[in-house]
C-alpha cells in the first residue's frame, strides 16, 4: 500500500479529531505508506489542528464540497490525472533528462470512504485505484468481499486487508511542551470541573440551557470544585452573565495569547472531570482521555461521543423519548458527578 486516500464528507472540527485514532492505526500498520486526505470542506489536519502533528496530505481536486454535486462524476476522473502529471511535472528533474524520483499519483492503492452516501461514494470511486473500501449500501462498493460491522472501521478494514491492525490513540504526551506548560501556568492546581456549553454548527439545536448550566456550576462550586469554563474570547455576553452568577468560575483561553484546539486539550489534562455537550471542544477534550459527562440531544451520542475510558452519556432521545436536551434535568448531571 503505496498511497492511501481517506474521503470523509464531514466538514466540522469534531469529525476531523473523530478520525485520529484510525489515522493514527493505519500509519503505524503501514510505516511506508503516503497518505492523503480528500474532504468535503477544508484540510483540517492542515489547518486548525496542524498543532496535533498529524502527517496526512491533502489530495486537493479543486472541487468545493466534493461528491455533493453530481457534475463531479464528470470530472474527478480528469481532475485527478491532470493532478498526477502535474506532480511528475513537478517532480522532473531535467539534468538527468529521463529519470523522475517518484511516478506521481496514477492511482491510489487503497481509497477508504468514512461516509455512506451513495452519490458521493459513486463519485469517489471514479479516482483509479486497486482497492476500494466503503460501507455504502451495504459494503457493496467494496472491492473485497468480508466480514463487515457497520461503525467499526479499523475492524473493518482488517478484515478487507486480511491483517491485524492495532489500536493507536493520540497521547497527550505527543504535544508539544509550550501547549501543556501554558496550561499548566493557566490551571496550576487540582479540583477543576471543565464545562463546554456553546455549539459550532447551527443547524441542530444541541445546546443545553445556560442558566442549567450555571446551576450546575453552582452546586460544583459549593463543594469546592472551581467551574473551569472553554468559551471563545469573543462570546464577551455570555461569559459575563456567567461571571456575575459565579464569580470564581474560570476562564483560562482568556489569558492566554495561544489559542487553538491544542491548548484546549492540554488545558482538558488538568481537569478531574469535563461536562459538555456535542461539539468540537468535547472532541478536543476527549483527545486528554479525562473522566467525561457528555449531554446529546438530536444528534447520534453513539456515533459522536468520544472513545475514552471514562465517559457518561446521557441522551434525552433514551432519557425521555425526545430530541430535546433540555429534557435532562441538572439533577441527571448532578448526580453522576
């Protein structure tokens, strides 16, 4: 396996930090390999989360929401052999008139698809490649025959490979110094409880309520736990509604000239305990490994909810027959603290 090309149609931070540790496994597993990274929306691993020091490429087809548009069928084909005699192009070394270091990207070896669209899969398996691997309808897509579950993707995969692919999680300890001696400065002590309470994304209303927020903080704070909130420098109003209710509530990315998702999971290690609902900062948080309290409402909590050690979940759709977070009580977080 030569190149390696991971498609995944999610756009949000969340779904970037949700495939580490599948990232992670296959780069252990095949040590030669090159990966490369095709998104729907933007590189984060390039991006926001560069910090992580993740090493995956970005295959960078010029189509903007790749596989949402049908017209793509039309072109990924071309797009991706003009983009392999680009590379030898660029590549040539013209002393030695013949010889190239490498044969560009005539195909993929492997190409692994993280969704299950069908027109996006049909889209994606229009790039040349040797093997194929998705679980759209069913698997069909795939180019091997298998035992397949329906989430599990390393299983999966070393099933379709016919080898053992060994579980590798990011480790805290992989970051770099700065992030993990500047949280320390901002959270010198023990006791913090961690809250994230402000969503990303607006299209589902998976916020629970501030002032239940608070009340839970509250009673944090009376039993001499100090509430440690991640909210962004330019949600000025509400960290000042916060402020006034609890005042010794902290809020360390205020104090800080850093500001990326490496922080926060550095700030995360010195928590005891993180209460938060579905968002990138719970992913964030989850990449620590500390003991969590995670709230779902409309959203799939087994889907979305971290794969860590320690995790409570509570989901309003299994709680109280409904999509509504607000249906769980302070008292159902309360009482699992």
């Amino acid at each position: 396996m030569k190149k390696i090309l991971l498609y995944n149609s999610g756009g949000g931070l969340g779904d970037s930090i949700q495939l580490f540790t599948l990232i992670l496994s296959l780069q252990k597993h095949f040590k030669s390999s090159e990966f490369f990274y095709l998104g729907a929306h933007e590189n984060h691993f390039q991006g926001k989360l560069k910090e992580f020091n993740i090493d995956i490429k970005t295959l960078d087809l010029g189509l903007k929401y790749f596989g949402f548009r049908w017209w793509h069928f039309l072109v990924t084909k071309k797009r991706f052999i003009d983009l392999s005699v680009k590379k030898r192009k660029e590549i040539f070394v013209p002393k030695t008139k013949k010889k190239l270091i490498d044969q560009g990207l005539d195909k993929i070896d492997l190409i692994i698809d993280l969704q299950s669209k069908l027109r996006n899969t049909i889209i994606l398996n229009r790039i040349p490649h040797d093997h194929f691997y998705s679980s759209t309808y069913g698997f069909k897509f795939c180019t091997k025959k298998a035992e397949y579950s329906s989430s599990e993707h390393l299983k999966n995969l070393s099933n379709f490979l016919n080898t053992n692919i060994g579980i590798s999680k990011f480790d805290i300890k992989n970051l770099e110094e700065k992030y993990k001696v500047e949280a320390k400065r901002l959270l010198p002590d023990k006791n913090y409880i961690g809250f994230s309470l402000t969503q990303g994304n607006s299209y589902r209303d998976k916020s629970w309520s501030i002032d239940k927020f608070m009340d839970l903080a509250t009673k944090i704070d009376e039993k001499n736990k100090v509430p440690v909130f991640f909210i962004e420098k330019d949600q000025s109003e509400l960290i000042d509604k916060i402020k006034s209710k609890l005042p010794n509530a902290l809020f360390p990315e205020l104090h800080s000239s850093i500001s990326c998702p490496a922080l926060v999971t550095a700030l995360a290690s010195r928590l005891n305990l993180a209460i938060s609902i579905d968002n990138g900062v719970m992913h964030m948080m989850g990449l620590a490994n500390i003991p969590m309290i995670v709230l779902f409402g409309p959203t799939d909590s087994k889907k979305f909810s971290p794969k860590i050690n320690s995790i409570k979940i509570l989901d309003s759709k299994i709680m109280y027959k409904s999509e509504n977070i607000n249906s769980i009580t302070v008292h159902d977080v309360f009482k699992l603290i």
